[in-house]
C-alpha cells in the first residue's frame, strides 16, 4: 500500500504504537460548506497496516466502507452523498434539515410566513415550494444555520429537484 501524505504524517507524529493503541486520526469531508461524511485512517491488526474508514449519515441511514487510499475514501463518501441526494425529496431533506437543527414545522411556517399545513405538504412530498421567495427564505436559513453561502446551499438543494 503507498502511503498518503496524510497517513506518512500520521505515522511519523503518533507512531505505530499509537495506532496499535486504536488511536485514530479523523477528517471531517465537507463538501462546499456541508459536512457530508467523515474520513478517518485507523490501524488494522488483519492487515498489519493503516486503512482509511469513510463514512456518511444521512439521517437514520449511515454507510461505511474501507479503502487503502485516502483519495480513494474521499471519492467513497462524495459519490455516496450524490447518490443519496440525488435519490432523496425536497420534503425529506428539510425534515432533516428541520430535526438538524431542531426546528419544528410550526417553527419553520412561522419564519416562513406561511401556514403549517403548508409546511407539512413540503415535508411529506404532497406538494413541492413553488414560490421562489418562500424558497429563497429556506436556502438563507438553512445557509445561516450551516454557516455557508446561499450559493452553495443552493447548490445541495437543486440535487433534491427532479424533472417532471
């Protein structure tokens, strides 16, 4: 295995022996502003040698899976978040969103300036936000809340619109 320069790092400022000890070294991926997986490169006794853990949650779900490359851990968890987003509803994501951050429907209508059975349609994919102010209010409280551009938030929602 050929060894990153974040894994030769690892090794020569912790040692062997700290990785035998299970230490392990994790790198947060984030994707323009969002957190979308985690990286980490840990000891394996059934290799003699470090291997790179990648992991995602989206929501309840979570993946993992292991790699002798860190690049190839990072490609891992974006191709995952992709695939996951690409397959998930505008009303799942901002359920997420919403339980993430711990706002309540009633919460969100109210900033929204719209009414709560409106919010529930969103969230159960009944009906999708049509009115692009309302939806420019989301990207911005959402963006806010992850301390990120609206541009990239904007970004990460447009992989939950599919075409009619």
């Amino acid at each position: 295995m050929t060894e990153s320069k974040s894994t030769r790092d690892y090794i020569r400022n912790w040692g062997r022996t700290a990785a035998r000890s299970r230490h392990v070294k994790t790198f947060e991926y984030v994707e323009t502003g969002l957190n979308i997986g985690r990286v980490r490169v840990q000891w394996s006794d059934n290799r003699n040698d470090f291997v790179w853990l990648s992991s995602m949650n989206f929501d309840t779900q979570t993946w993992h899976n292991t790699f002798e490359s860190e690049a190839e851990s990072v490609r891992w968890v974006h191709s995952r978040y992709y695939s996951v987003m690409k397959s998930s509803t505008f009303g799942r994501w901002l359920q997420i969103m919403c339980k993430r951050h711990q706002i309540t429907q009633a919460g969100l209508a109210e900033r929204l300036h719209v009414t709560r059975q409106t919010v529930h349609n969103w969230v159960k994919d009944k009906r999708q936000c049509h009115d692009l102010t309302v939806y420019h209010q989301i990207v911005a409280m959402f963006a806010e809340l992850e301390q990120m551009s609206q541009k990239d938030m904007m970004g990460h929602m447009s992989l939950l619109f599919k075409p009619r």
